[in-house]
C-alpha cells in the first residue's frame, strides 16, 4: 500500500542546516578508473576486528575474502580488485586513527573498474526462492554492515531473535551535500525493493514502512510507481517525513514515524523495529541474488570548490587521494576535507586515508564553510538562551553537558546522560554563543572510554 504522501511526519528537535545537495543531486552514479593501488582496513565494522587471511605477495582475485573474524557481531573484508598483497601495515583511519590493513597492488592487466548490476532486478523478482538461512548466510558471507554511517553487522540485526514487527527502509538522508542514497533511490529502485523483500523474509517482518524526506520528490516518485506494478505489497508503505536534521537518525526515525521511543541506551529491535538503509537493502540484493560481495560502494564527492562533483562508483580501498584527483585537482582554497558530510563527518589530515564500506560521501570545505574563524574568534560566554535545548532530538542538556566535561567532571557528565548523545551537532550549530558543544561531548566521551580501560570493573 502507498500512503498519502500529503502527510509530513517529523520528530522532536532538530535544526535545518543548508542543504546544498544541489551541487550533485543530478549527477548519475559513475565507476571510477582502474586505480594501481587498494588498501582495505581489516576494521570497518561495529564488533570484532578482522584477522587477516592473506600474507605478503600472495596472489588474490577480485572478490575474494581476505580478512575475518570468530566473532558473532564481526563481518569479513573483500578485495574490490585482483592483484598482489604488498603487505599488511597500519593506515590512517578516520575514526580509529591509525588501523591494520591489507595494501593490495592491483592487477594492471584485466583489472576493469567495477560497475553496479540494479538491471539484474526487475518487477518479476520473488524472494520465496531463498530460505531465510539462505539470505543471513548471504548476507554474513558478503560482509555486509550498515552503510548509513554506523557500519554494525547487518546479518545481526536481520535475525529473527529479538521477534521484530516493522521494518523501516531509511531513505532520508538527511546530511547536507550527501547525496549518494538519492541517486540510489532514483537509479536502482527495483533493487532496493528486492533487498526488502529479503530483509524482511530473514527478519520476519510483517510491515514495511519507506521512509523518504519530502526534498526528495524524485525519490518518491520512483518508489511510487515501482511499488504499484508490484503484487504482494499491500503490506508495504511509502511515507514522506518532514525535511529536517537528523530526521536519517533511527531514533528519530522511528518517533517521526510510529511515534514511539527506543528506550536510553537500547536499541530499535528491543521494542520490535528494525532500520536499514537504502543502499545496505541494494547491497542485501546484490549478495543474496547475484553473489556479490561488499566490494564497492557509491560515494559522494562534493564541494563548492571541486571541479567534477558526483556520485562515484568507488571500490573500497581507494584512497581518498586518488578519488579526489580524479575528480579534479585539490582546490587551493580547501581547508578541510571531510568523510561525510559537514555535520557528522570526519576532518581527515592524511589523504591517503581509504574509502570504507560506511563512507557515504568525501565533501571538500572551504575556509569559509568550516566555521573555523567563527568558533576561534568571537566565542562567548554561554547566555542561557535554551536553543541547543530546543534543537537536541534526544532531549538532553548540551550545555550542562559541556560546562561538566570542561571542568573534568566526568561522572557528572554521566549523570547528564552524556553517552545518550548522538553526536548530531545540532546544538553547536544553533548556539549563538559559538561554543562548540558537540566537541566537549566527544572529548567526553573519549575520556571515559579510556577512563573505563584503566580502571577494571
């Protein structure tokens, strides 16, 4: 069934940020060249770190699984491309900083850039050939995480235990400049819509709800009319959330949707809800129908100043160096680089920094654009003006939050609910004062992680 669309559906909180999608909503999703050189990180994921499976100078082919791990939340690491293990050493990481990874050099013969299959998926797509072991062994085996930025083990959250009811495809993407899940939305519709019929046969989902933000009417559109030549979707719902930031959150989500809580500290399953994105469902597809692992994914490159932004087609393991340059040179005025997007997103200091199965987007700021010279040069003492209250989506005191972190107060900070935070940047973002809150939370955050490593429990 397709809902009324007229319906805007929205959450408490939350701030509208420009959105400058503009930039590269029309761009068509595009391989890449052939690159020489491919370093896959043997940590990608939310779990166990992979071990490796492959030594110096071993011989591999495109696809192949060259780390893994025991472990139950963990998932396996492919290569994109067919060549030669340089070796296995430590490389930049943008959460982690520095991580172990498998440098490949590639195969300069045969070694054709990857391309997407979605004319692999049509209206004529039945998902009751696989078996719901079938599709979580698939789905395991492909390395398949999250790919709207929390990277945890998708073969996990798909089991049937916890029982789960809903499962809500996030189509929102509610980050400025990103926009490589709307090109997905636009371009492989039909494959999307495979993956959720898989998801939802391993998971034992009865409901399906689409949840797309009303900037992106395209998007809309296409799940519209590929939905009504489908049979068999009445339990599936097309449903259009108001435009806001972080409406991509699954909290948030989920209470702009059903109008329901994931409880502190839980997550969506504990109250029978399941969230995937759009492009893990086309990656679920992609693993289950056509054996393909998680070797490539599509990614933003985007910026003012960039000479050919788009959406890429990129294998995983390239280095961010190498993307950029295809795209044109570093513009002179870039003053930071950013995996993500502007919100969220991670400011790397070493290019060679690689793709990973979770980087949506490599956006390219400006002095002007990074708020550097606002937060460094007319910050004030905080006025008690409530906004980052009113603009926080999980209801909590940002302020009080910082002033306690600032001040060394740790376990204050812990009774303000510090690790309920999301890290959204609402609150930096609508502070009138300049103060950078966000980033007191994260040092908190980072200071109690190491705290809790010293002191055993």
């Amino acid at each position: 069934m397709i809902s009324s669309t007229t319906l805007r559906r929205t959450f408490r909180g939350g701030t509208h940020p420009p959105q400058s999608k503009f930039l590269t909503a029309e761009c068509v999703i595009r391989p890449i060249p052939a690159v020489g050189e491919i370093a896959v990180m043997l940590s990608q994921h939310t779990g166990a770190v992979c071990e490796p499976l492959v030594g110096r100078a071993d011989s591999i082919g495109a696809g192949q699984k060259i780390g893994d791990a025991d472990a139950f939340v963990s998932a396996p690491v492919h290569s994109p491309v067919g060549g030669k293990v340089k070796r296995i050493a430590l490389r930049s990481h943008a959460v982690l900083g520095r991580a172990m990874a498998v440098i490949i050099e590639a195969d300069p013969e045969g070694n054709t850039p990857g391309r997407p299959v979605p004319g692999r998926f049509t209206e004529d797509f039945d998902a009751s050939t696989f078996s719901e072991e079938q599709i979580l062994n698939a789905v395991r085996e492909a390395g398949i995480v999250g790919m709207g930025g929390a990277g945890f083990p998708t073969h996990v959250k798909l089991r049937p235990d916890p029982p789960k009811e809903t499962l809500i495809v996030n189509g929102c993407e509610c980050e400025p400049y990103i926009t490589c899940d709307y090109r997905i939305m636009l371009e492989w519709t039909h494959q999307i819509i495979a993956g959720v019929r898989l998801a939802q046969k391993a998971s034992g989902c009865r409901r399906v709800l689409i949840a797309i933000e009303d900037n992106k009417p395209g998007a809309v559109r296409a799940f519209a009319e590929a939905l009504g030549t489908l049979k068999g979707t009445d339990n599936i719902e097309l449903v259009s959330v108001r435009t806001k930031y972080p409406q991509g959150g699954e909290r948030q989500l989920i209470e702009a949707i059903l109008n329901r809580n994931v409880p502190t500290g839980g997550i969506p399953p504990v109250i029978g809800v399941l969230v995937l994105n759009v492009a893990t469902l086309a990656a679920i597809a992609e693993a289950v129908v056509c054996n393909r692992p998680l070797t490539h994914r599509v990614v933003t490159v985007t910026g003012e100043t960039v000479v050919e932004p788009g959406n890429y087609y990129v294998p995983i393991g390239t280095k961010v160096a190498d993307l950029l340059e295809f795209c044109g040179p570093l513009p002179d005025d870039a003053a930071r680089v950013v995996l993500g997007g502007p919100m969220m997103g991670i400011a790397i200091g070493d290019l060679n920094t690689p793709v990973t199965k979770t980087t949506g987007a490599v956006t390219v700021l400006t002095q002007s654009r990074t708020g550097k010279a606002r937060f460094a040069g007319r910050r004030t003492a905080c006025i008690r003006c409530g906004r980052c209250l009113e603009a926080c989506p999980e209801n909590l005191n940002p302020t009080k939050i910082a002033h306690a972190v600032k001040n060394n107060l740790l376990d204050l900070a812990e009774s303000y609910y510090i690790k309920a935070c999301i890290e959204c940047g609402c609150c930096s973002y609508v502070c009138p004062a300049n103060i950078e809150l966000t980033g007191y939370i994260k040092a908190g955050k980072t200071l109690l992680a190491g705290l809790r490593k010293r002191i055993p429990e």
